[in-house]
C-alpha cells in the first residue's frame, strides 16, 4: 500500500471522543513491549511516527492514526504490564472492551504476540474475547528477525496451538526490522475493510 497522508488523529478514554467521521478502523492490540508502535510505524513507513518506548504500558489511550484519509489504525493500550495499579488495569479493560464490543466501524482487530515465545494468558483471554464478539483478527508474531528460520514452522505451531486459532482467522509472521510480512499484513487489513 502506497502511503501518502498520515496524521496522528487523536487520544480518546471514551467513546465521547472517538472520530466522527465514520472511516473504517482497525485495532492493534498486544501485550506492552509486544511490538505495536513498530508494527504501525512499518505499516505507514514512518520511522518514529508511533512512539515507540523503553517504557512498557506506556499507551494508556486509544490512539487513532488516520491513513490516506481512508481509515484508522487504533493502537490498543497493551495489556499484561505488571506496574500498573489493579485499579488502572481494570479502566484500561473497561476503555478496550467499550471500544472493541460497540464500534460499528471496527472491521477487525490486529493482535500482535511475541514470536520468540508461546503466547500468554492474557493473549489467550484477548483472542478468546475478540472470538466470542466474532471480530475479524490477524495474528501477528513479531520480533522474527530475532527467531531462527529453521524454527519459523515451530513458532506457527506453537502460536496456532497455544491461541486455538479458528478457521476464518490467519496468522501472519512479522519483523520490524527487515519488514518481512508488511504487504501481507496491509492484504488482510484492505481485505476487511
């Protein structure tokens, strides 16, 4: 996809203050330090558009990210980040599950898992949860460059298995540093919008 016109649109904690225009959206959501601001950053081929930080749990808004006029990126607080309060966790999954299970102009969520290791309990709850909703989702194992090829087929296995991925989702392979799986990830991202 040709990138032209990027704009970091806006913060929200409510559905008060999502966009208004009705451009179809696709989430990004993952644990903290999974990987989402590089992800977004390759995706619109900007070097440090989405901030990207030593700092896990460090998105703490929706961030809507317009992209040629034509759609949004919304990057998803990241989940699973242990040095935020109980009661903070609690409002950032209150934040996420109003987005995900009343924006009509959702068209699929894009869940990004470490490929270096078997995905988490809190991936497992997310998939689970975007499931149950029936929200169209990509799984995306980052940090690829960082795998061996040999145990690229290991790592889809271990992923497939671990999540229970169904039927009418995929499962993409993804490095931010050699941008391996980039034109995949924008094939599924215009297919669902």
């Amino acid at each position: 996809m040709q990138i032209n016109d990027v704009k970091m649109d806006l913060s929200a904690v409510s559905a008060t203050q999502y966009p208004k225009e009705g451009l179809p959206e696709i989430a990004l959501a993952g644990r903290s330090n999974v990987g989402k601001s590089s992800l977004i950053n390759t995706l619109i081929q900007r070097k440090s558009f989405a901030r990207t930080s030593s700092t896990p749990g460090k998105t703490q808004t929706l961030n809507f990210y317009e992209v040629n006029q034509k759609l949004y990126l919304v990057d998803v607080p990241g989940y699973g980040y242990a040095k935020v309060s109980k009661k903070r966790r609690a409002e950032f999954g209150t934040m996420i599950e109003e987005y995900l299970t009343t924006r009509k102009v959702l068209k699929g969520i894009i869940i990004l898992v470490d490929g270096r290791h078997a995905p988490s309990e809190d991936d497992v709850s997310m998939y689970q949860f975007v499931s149950y909703y029936k929200i169209p989702t990509l799984i995306v194992a980052t940090k690829m460059d960082k795998v061996k090829k040999n145990q690229w087929n290991k790592t889809v296995a271990v992923v497939t298995k671990t999540l229970q991925i169904n039927q009418r989702d995929q499962l993409q392979l993804f490095s931010s540093e050699t941008k391996f799986g980039r034109e995949k990830v924008w094939q599924w991202i215009n297919e669902h919008l």
